[in-house]
C-alpha cells in the first residue's frame, strides 16, 4: 500500500454510470427511492420485467387509460403532462388547418389523421405508460448518480424528486368546483325561468277565474 506502485483498478470501477444502470437487479433500492411508498411493489414488479427483458414491453395501465394526465401529474412526469395537456389543442388546430386549406373537407386522409390521434391516446398511451415511467425514473436514477458519488444524497435527491404530487387532489377539487360552478350557472337561471312563467300562468288562471270567464288554457276545440 505504501510502494507508491499504481494498484489496477478493480473491475467495476472502469463502467459508466451507464453501464451500471443497466444492470439488473442491482437497482432496487434505487427504484424505491424514486417510485416512493404508494404502489410501490407494483411498478418494482413492471421494472424487474423490464430489466430482465432488456428492453420495455406493451401492458395495460388503466390509470393511464381513465386519468392519464392526472395520473402523471401524480408521478412528478411534468414534462408529459404539459405534452399530454397540449396535444389535443395542437392536433385539432393542425386538423382545423388542414381542413381549411383542403378543396376537399371530407378528405379521408382528415379521417385518418382523427383515427391513428385516437388510437395514440386511448390504446397506445394506456399499454405503454409503465414503460414511459420506468424510462422517466431511470432517468433521474441516472441523473442523481452522475450528480454526486454519495450514495445517501442520491438517494435523499430521488427521494424529492420522485415519489408522488399532491398536486393532482388540489386540480381535481378545482376542476371539481369548476364544474359545478358551470352547471350551477347554465341550471339557475333556467329555474328562475321556469319558475316565473310558472307564476305568470298560475295569475292567468286566478284572474280568469276570478272574472267569472274561462281562461285561455280552459278553451275547447
């Protein structure tokens, strides 16, 4: 040890943060860290899968198939939820374009462009999402790994980092709020209305029968 003879290095220590990622099995406590508590066994069950495949597979996620952009706002995957937020005003902007330039406005090319844009959303989204997570959380394991050699700041950054949002019950106890006002706006003035013609005709048919006359909702043909 004293020598001052360069000591080889061992064998790990010559592989990447790339490299070491890719190997399976030795992330658990990594995948822990950023998945946090809430479902945790299930997607470490989805990631083994993939690291043992050595590549990620199609399988159905119905959080990502009901409430999938609040279902990644609750995973921290900002960036796909802005992504998934805008893409149905981008798409029916590039549609409403096209039809516009089009001669023809029935175009099935139109028709076709509506079909594959559903198909995205609904079927391919849903059977990918958990292959979308694991990506985003390798990602940050990656991220933390390069960021520092501290194995308990690491994990204390995926730990902030990862998890979960409460962010997700506040937007649905607006949007929640926001429905009803919209409902309570469109549902009170009709009842006001149906309330005063209700008024109005019950004081034509007091005031007819008061005049000793039928009214006119007492007319026979």
């Amino acid at each position: 040890m004293a020598c001052g003879d360069v000591m080889p290095l061992p064998a790990d220590s010559s592989q990447t943060a790339q490299e070491k990622i890719n190997e399976p099995g030795g992330l658990d406590a990594y995948y822990k860290a950023v998945l946090g508590p809430k479902n945790q066994e299930y997607y470490l069950r989805q990631f083994a899968r993939f690291d043992a495949d050595g590549k990620v597979s199609a399988n159905w996620h119905w959080p990502g198939f009901f409430i999938t952009f609040y279902w990644m706002l609750y995973r921290k995957m900002w960036l796909y939820a802005l992504c998934y937020f805008l893409l149905p005003y981008l798409f029916f902007g590039l549609i409403g374009l096209m039809t516009g330039l089009s001669d023809h406005p029935a175009d099935p090319s139109i028709g076709l462009a509506y079909l594959l844009y559903f198909l995205g959303i609904f079927i391919l989204l849903p059977m990918y999402a958990n292959a979308i997570y694991y990506k985003h959380c390798r990602k940050k394991i990656l991220s933390a790994r390069g960021a520092t050699a501290d194995m308990q700041k690491q994990m204390e950054k995926l730990s902030s980092k990862g998890g979960v949002s409460n962010i997700v019950f506040v937007l649905f106890i607006l949007a929640l709020v926001w429905i009803l006002a919209v409902l309570a706006a469109v549902a009170i003035p009709a009842y006001q209305s149906y309330t005063s013609r209700a008024h109005t005709t019950q004081s034509f048919e007091q005031g007819g029968g008061a005049a000793g006359s039928p009214s006119i909702f007492d007319k026979r043909i």
